[in-house]
C-alpha cells in the first residue's frame, strides 16, 4: 500500500458481531494535522460497519478541525481500507464456521 | 492528561491523544 501518513488500526478487540467498532487513527506524519493537535497522534472514534462512510467521518475530522481539508482524502481512504480488511476478515471468519 | 474529546456536530465523538514516542521510533 502507499504510505500515506495515516494508519488506521483496531482500537478494540473485533468480536465479528457488532457493527459499530471502535477504530484509532494514527497519524505519523504531524504536518497533517493541524494548529493545536499538532501534538496530536491518535484519534479515537466509533464506525458503523453498516452505517458509516469513511469519507464522511474525515470530513467530519477536518470540520473538527484535526485536518486540513487537502488531506480529508488520504484519511478517509485509509479508513476505507481498514474497513475493507475488517469486513473482509468477518466475511471469512463467517464462512469458515459455516 | 493528555487526552482530549472532541464531538463534532453531527454526534459523533473523537478521543484525541499524543503518541508515545516509542510508537512513532517503530515504522
């Protein structure tokens, strides 16, 4: 994958079931966020697997004031993607049992 | 703490905090 700056990772432990997660955002490049969360590393937030939009959530950052608005694209597509992975691992993990 | 909340108007919550130096030396 490129790397983007941003990961996204499990903040809680995926049990399959819920579809709301806890998902942490970590920015390793602190240029990205912005005035007084420079200092910031991680943002923690809840996702609704079934109801969510990655997109919305970062422009929900940006308009949080966390990141400038040229990069609501890179966090909402590393977001997309984590959420790709986890339905994905729930979707095998399904199969398999059955 | 460091620890900061955030709700945007829409409702939903962000928890922000600083990484711990150790975190960022692994990538």
């Amino acid at each position: 994958a490129e790397d983007t700056g941003v990961r996204v990772e499990l903040a809680e432990e995926d049990d399959g079931k819920k579809a709301s997660i806890a998902l942490k955002l970590w920015v390793e490049d602190h240029k990205k966020l912005k005035g007084k969360y420079k200092e910031t590393g991680a943002i923690e937030f809840t996702f609704d697997l079934e109801k969510d939009v990655p997109e919305v959530v970062s422009q929900e950052m940006v308009e949080s004031g966390f990141f400038h608005e040229s990069d609501a694209k890179i966090v909402g597509k590393s977001i997309r993607d984590r959420v790709a992975l986890i339905k994905w691992r729930r979707e095998r993990t399904a199969s398999s049992i059955v | 703490s460091a620890t900061a909340q955030v709700v945007h108007s829409a409702g939903r919550k962000f928890i922000v905090s600083p990484v711990p130096e150790s975190r960022l030396k692994e990538h």
